[in-house]
C-alpha cells in the first residue's frame, strides 16, 4: 500500500468519523432538547401540585372549622333541648293546676 493510497484511507476514515461525531451532535441536541421539555413539564407538574396542596390545606382548615361550628350547634341544640323539656313539664304542671282549680270552683 503506498503512501497515496494510506492518505485516502485515512481522509475516509476521517470522513466517516466526522459524519459520526456529526451524528452524535445531533442526537445530543435532541437529548438537550427533550431534556428541557422534561424540565418544564416537571416544574409545571411540581407547581401544580404545589397549588394542589395549598389547596387541601384550605379544605382541611375549612373541615376543622365546621366541626367545631357543628359541635357548637349540637351544644346548643341540647340546651335547647333541655329547656324545651323544662318548658314542656311546666305547661303540664300549670295545665294540672288549672285543672284542679276549675274543679273546686
């Protein structure tokens, strides 16, 4: 093999690697490209959840405040109960006692 003939093998192989190096320049941008879309999307997805959160922390506190509201209420229904007993035992009591007085007129 002379030397003409090694200068052109090596001028192919030198081609060749070129067309890969430019194959793999390419295949990186594309990587860097889907890198970056990942990237948005994870920090769409991690505001998202973020917004997500705050958003069950709300809903908790509002759940926390009605069950004490509803406590307050079932308090005050049993007072109100109560005082309807009483109330309730009264009226029989004057309605015996106006009973008993039109009997001895």
């Amino acid at each position: 093999m002379n030397t003409e003939q090694m200068f052109k093998e090596l001028m192919n192989e030198i081609k060749g690697m070129k067309e890969d190096i430019k194959g793999i320049k390419e295949d990186n941008q594309s990587i860097k490209s889907q890198l970056e879309e990942n990237t948005q999307l994870t920090k769409a997805i991690h505001h998202r959840q973020e917004e997500s959160d705050a958003k069950l922390e709300n809903l908790s506190m509002d759940m926390h405040l009605m069950r004490g509201e509803l406590s307050s209420l079932k308090e005050g229904q049993e007072r109100q109960d109560k005082i309807l007993e009483s109330l309730a035992l009264r009226s029989l009591e004057q309605e015996t006692e106006l009973r008993e007085l039109k009997r001895i007129k």
